[in-house]
C-alpha cells in the first residue's frame, strides 16, 4: 500500500497494531489507577465510622472476588423495579476498605433512591432496571431507560 510520503508493508503495519494494543493496555491502567485514587480520597473523606457487619461483608466480597474469575462483576441492589431488572450497583473496589465505602454510600443513599423511583415512577418506567454510581464527589448518580421512548435518563443526589 503506497500513499503520498509514506510507505507501508506487513511488518510495519504488524508494528503499528503492536504499537496500539500497547497504547490501549497502557491507558486503561492509567484509568484503573485513576479510579484506585478517586476512592481512596473518598474512603479519606466518608469512610470514618464503619459498621462491623458491612466491613465483614466487604472482606468476604474481597475473599470472594479473589476466588472468581477477573472478569466477574459484583453488584449489589434492590429488587426493583422487579427481580430480574433490578436496581444495581456494581462493586469496583478490590480493597476491603473501598469496598466497604461502596456498600456503605449504597446503604446510605437507599432511602433517597425510594425518593427517585417513585417521584420518577420507576416502577413501571424502567424499561431494563436502574443503574447507580458514585462521582469522585460521592454522588449518586442513577440512570435508566425509560419505557416508552427507551432514551437514558439521569438523576444525580447528593447527601
């Protein structure tokens, strides 16, 4: 393949894909990393009074991931709007500790995420169940499709 100024061949073209994974592999542990960090400022900032029966279920979550494969997600949520599209957060922490702030900021925030399912009548307007996150400023951030026009919609809260 010949362009004005350049000169490819199969080598070349081989060095550039190499060159690309490596690029892609590097990045997405820059994000990783990244991520650990983002935590971490809000394990420093929220994770001062932990309760003993979340922090045993987050070493036990920790155990477990250790035991699964590396690409099983773990989630925790409530059955709704039913049990086979739930609400769902998935666990991102390998850290005990993160891990016990993610349960802990779920549990906290449940009574203002009733608050948005029925203000948004979410029972019956999910079309595929409700999905949280948290910002870097423990937010929480709830997303879903809505049944008719099945466009994503979004609700942050904050504590």
């Amino acid at each position: 393949m010949k362009l004005p100024g350049w000169q490819l061949n199969r080598d070349d073209t081989y060095r550039c894909v190499q060159f690309l994974g490596s690029t892609s592999i590097y990045t997405a542990e820059i994000i990783k990393e990244s991520a650990k960090s983002s935590w971490r400022a809000i394990a420093s900032k929220f994770g001062k009074n932990e309760d003993e029966g979340i922090k045993a279920l987050a070493d036990e979550i920790v155990n477990l991931r250790g035991k699964l494969q590396t690409n099983t997600k773990l989630q925790i949520g409530l059955p709704i709007p039913n049990d086979y599209f739930c609400t769902s957060y998935m666990i991102s922490g390998a850290e005990a500790r993160i891990v016990s702030i993610e349960i802990s900021l779920f549990v906290t925030y449940i009574p203002k995420l009733l608050e948005v399912i029925e203000e948004n009548e979410l029972y019956t307007r999910a079309a595929t169940g409700i999905f949280l996150e948290f910002d870097e400023n423990a937010n929480l951030l709830i997303s879903w499709f809505d049944n008719d026009s099945l466009e994503k919609r979004f609700v942050r809260v904050s504590i």
